[in-house]
C-alpha cells in the first residue's frame, strides 16, 4: 500500500521568498513519486516527477523536487516566489509501471500555497 | 502538449437524476482511462480504472451500478452517475493513460 502526507495545508511565502513544500510518502515498492499544480476550477497540471536516475528533479515554472530514500520525503521547492504561484499543489505517489505502462496515483490532501505581496 | 477536455464542465442537476460527463483525449489515444472525484478542499480520489473495451475495475467503497464507465474507445470515456444524490455533489475529473495528463475537470451539484 502506498501513502502520501503532505505537511501543512496552508503554506504562505513573500514574493520573491523560497518557496518549500513538503511531501513524505510511504511506499512497499520503489517509488514514482509526482507534484502536480492546480488552479482554482481547473484541472491537474504535472511539474516534475521523479522515477529513477538523478534524485533532484527540476520541473517546470522554476520549481524542483529532491527524491531523499532515507527520509522518505519528496519536497518541492522554487527559490523565488512569484504571484502566478499561488494554487493548490498535490504530491502523488505511484508504483512502478504497470504491464499497461501506467499505475494508478495516491494523492497527498494538498497545500494550498498563498503569496503575500 | 496532449489536450484531454471533459464536458461538461459544470453541471447541475436535481436529486434522482442522471448526468453523463464525457472525457476526450484530443491528440493522442489511451488504453487506460483513470476516473477521480475530488471532495471540495480534499484531494483526488481514485474511483475507477478502465481499459479500453474492457469492464472498469473499482474502487473500494465506490458503487459500480451507481458510476457507470464506458470506455468505448481510445480517445472517448464516460460516466454516468444515476440517481444522482446531493452527496454525489464533487469535482470528477479524468486521467488517459494516467499519470502525465488530467482533463479540466467536471463540476457536478446535485440539488
């Protein structure tokens, strides 16, 4: 079984501050593990995901994910905050592909990231 | 990037009534098709996962005769929530292929 624990709901940073969301997840299996943006009324959109190699994996609109074994953890960062930030972002988990070539996700409840002017 | 839409977009609907809610993968064809409904301030939840011509294998806890998934082709699935409750009221959302592509999502309010 696979879970995800996303630590703080509500997380609120400076224009221009780090931005540093937390995800740990516990997995019987190597893992695949995902951050994924969503804006208010719309869809899911993947910014990075890690599934094996290099355990820092950057992703789109500056913002990256460190892949920590011992730690369990997948946090994602942006070094400066911008305004366009602000949205709901989710960390998922999945096992290893499937013979479909995909499996299915186990989401984290969520933080909703808010930038202060 | 691959374009998946859903339709509608925003639906309301009485209490005992059923609502249809289409997924379309615009560009690129899924043998897999991934159905989440997500609860308001709550995270995505799988309900259901279907192949392409085959039966959807569901979730626990999710009523097969109540969301009813057809995946009739690789670009097009649906699902159909009968006798619809205001507790079914939620943001449904699709996945082709999983992973990598969401569709827009799917408000439904049953009153």
């Amino acid at each position: 079984a696979q879970s995800v624990t996303q630590l703080g709901s509500h997380v609120s940073v400076s224009e221009g501050a780090l931005v540093l969301l937390r995800c740990n997840y516990s997995s019987s299996v190597p893992p695949y593990l995902f951050w994924y943006v969503q804006y208010p009324n719309q869809g899911l959109q993947l910014l990075l995901k890690y599934t094996t190699g290099a355990t820092l994996v950057k992703g789109i609109n500056g913002f990256e994910a460190e892949f920590k074994k011992s730690e369990t953890s997948f946090h994602l960062t942006k070094p400066s905050a911008h305004m366009s930030d602000a949205a709901e972002y989710f960390c998922a988990v999945s096992g290893p592909l499937s013979n479909f070539g995909n499996e299915k996700l186990t989401f984290g409840t969520g933080t909703r990231l808010t930038i202060i002017p | 990037g691959a374009v998946v839409s859903q339709h509608p977009s925003w639906v309301i609907c009485k209490s005992g009534t059923s609502v249809k809610i289409e997924c379309r993968s615009l560009d690129f064809q899924a043998t897999t098709m991934f159905w989440y409904r997500q609860f308001p301030k709550q995270s995505l939840m799988l309900m259901a996962t279907s192949n392409e011509g085959s039966k959807a294998t569901y979730e626990q806890g999710v009523e097969k005769d109540k969301f009813l998934i057809n995946h009739a082709s690789l670009t097009l699935s649906t699902l159909t929530v009968t006798s619809a409750h205001p507790e079914d009221s939620s943001f449904y959302i699709c996945s082709p292929g999983g992973e990598q592509y969401f569709g827009p999502g799917t408000r439904l309010t049953v009153t």
